[in-house]
C-alpha cells in the first residue's frame, strides 16, 4: 500500500455504527448525490462498513422523529434494497416509531427477514415511558440485537417536533433490560456531554458513539476516563467530515493500540450479531475495496 493508497483514517479497520441514508421520498433534490458522497467519501476514509438507517421522509411528508407507519416501512425498505446493492460495506437498522407500537414491532420482524442487524429509535418517545418502550425492548433482546437510541445530552427542558432523551433516562430503560446492548448516540450532539458519562457508569449495557457535530476539546478523553475504550464506539451519524476530525482526535487521546482498536471497529464487532462484519474485515484483510 502506498502513502496515496493509505485512508485518511489509517490503515486499520473502521466501522460506522450510526449512518444515515436519503430515499426519493423526501425534500432533497440532491438525495443520491448524498448517498454516493458518503459511500465515496467513506471509502477514502477506510469505512470497512456503515450500519445505518433513515428516519422515514426525513420531514417531508411526516415529521422526522415521528414518521408515519407507511413512511417508516418506505425508508426501512430502501434501506434494505441499498444493502443489497452495496454488498458489506453496508449494513441496516431497522428504524421505528413506537408509538405505533404494534407497527413497530412487526416492521422488526420484517426488517430481521431482510438483513437487519438492529434496531433504531429517534426521539419520538422518552424512553422512560415504559410501557411502550418495553416492548421494543424486549424484541432486541429476544433477538439478539442492538438497540441505537437518539439521545440529546442533557435535556433540560422539551424541544420541538421531538420527545428527546438524556443519559439518565436512557440508564433507566436499559437497567430494565440488563442483555440489550444500547448505543447511546452521539455524546457530541446536543447540550452537556459531560453530564452524560456519570449517567451512564454504573450501567455497563450501555455504549456511546462518538458522533455528532461537537468536536469539543476532551470529549472524548473524558468519556475513555469514565466509561473506558469497551464503551465507545467511532461514529459519524449525518456528517463524515466531523467523523474524520474526530478519529484524528482519538490518536491525542494517550489510549492504546488496543483501545483505539476497539473503538474503531472491534466493539462494533462484538456488540452486533456474529458474521454481520464477516466479509467487510474480509475485504480489508485482503486490500480490495
């Protein structure tokens, strides 16, 4: 490999955990630029595979953290069908709203049958609100999955157009159900990020991406200080250049070889159903694209 071949991200493998795709079913005129420029720009910075979703039509024709039952099964069918037509270097969550819980929990069933490897939800219900998230809960767990949850850093009061969740919620639900594994999303994206590392200590089935638009300085130190280098996860959600600024950072954070590595792409590894990887690391290992 020569230094022009060599990622931006380096040699070693990367997983995205928490991507976002567009369909033609929204407001963007430019939505298979989008999805062309991420599969791209992913590759020239040694994305191995992205695991990701789409939030029904993104507000187009039902709000984005509260997509309708027939906007849901669209988004999540063209999710698969993009999985299908990019081989390993993609990977689908199985989004829902579960406040359409009955839809909610047959669309997983359905989005299993298509290849699915998880199940995200957006701010569209606390997740305190046991008796609906319950439910959800419980099929990540009967199956096996992971469950990514949009989070909000601290939220101190309601926002618009969303029921947003913090960590302590979060640590509420997952207390609930100690053999799911939940993604918290993006400690830089939105109000205190310092707040959520103690509320998430003690609940140890809990694992935080790294995405979001903040790039504060000793965020991510922080976090490997609280809940250690098992916990974290790289990700980029809807923007690959802070992704990029972010994995640059994780090399001035003193963590290891093996630390880095896990947060790269061996936790994504040990956190998702066995062989969901297989043939992307496959594909590194043997230098093709």
């Amino acid at each position: 490999m020569t230094a022009v071949d060599v990622p931006l991200g380096g040699p070693e493998p990367l997983i995205d955990p928490h991507a976002h795709f567009l369909t033609p079913h929204t407001n963007r005129g430019d939505w298979a630029r989008y999805n062309r420029s991420r599969l791209d720009s992913g590759e020239r910075m040694g994305v191995r595979c992205h695991v990701a979703s789409i939030l029904g039509s993104w507000g187009y024709t039902s709000p984005t953290y509260f997509a309708s039952p027939r906007d849901q099964s669209v988004a999540n069918d063209f999710m698969y069908d993009l999985v299908d037509a990019e081989g390993p270097r993609v990977r689908a969550w199985v989004a829902v709203n579960p406040n359409f819980t009955d839809h909610a929990l047959a669309e997983i069933e359905r989005g299993l049958a298509r290849g699915a490897v998880g199940i995200k939800l957006a701010a569209g219900r606390r997740t305190t609100d046991f008796a609906v998230l319950d439910a959800i809960a419980q099929a990540a767990a009967d199956h096996r999955i992971p469950v990514l949850q949009h989070i909000w850093q601290h939220r101190r009061r309601d926002w618009p157009n969303q029921d947003a969740s913090d960590g302590v919620e979060l640590a509420r639900l997952a207390a609930r159900h100690p053999t799911v594994t939940f993604l918290l999303a993006h400690i830089g994206g939105g109000g205190d990020w310092a707040h959520t590392n103690p509320a998430v200590l003690d609940t140890p089935n809990i694992v935080m991406d790294l995405s979001g638009s903040g790039i504060d300085r000793g965020m991510i130190d922080e976090a490997l200080r609280w809940v250690g280098a098992s916990r974290l996860l790289w990700a980029a959600d809807l923007t690959l250049c802070t992704g990029l600024t972010k994995l640059r950072a994780l090399a001035h954070t003193g963590a290891s070889a093996d630390d880095l590595a896990d947060m790269r792409w061996r936790n994504a590894v040990r956190i998702f159903p066995p062989g969901t990887f297989d043939a992307a690391l496959a594909a590194a290992r043997a230098g093709l694209p």
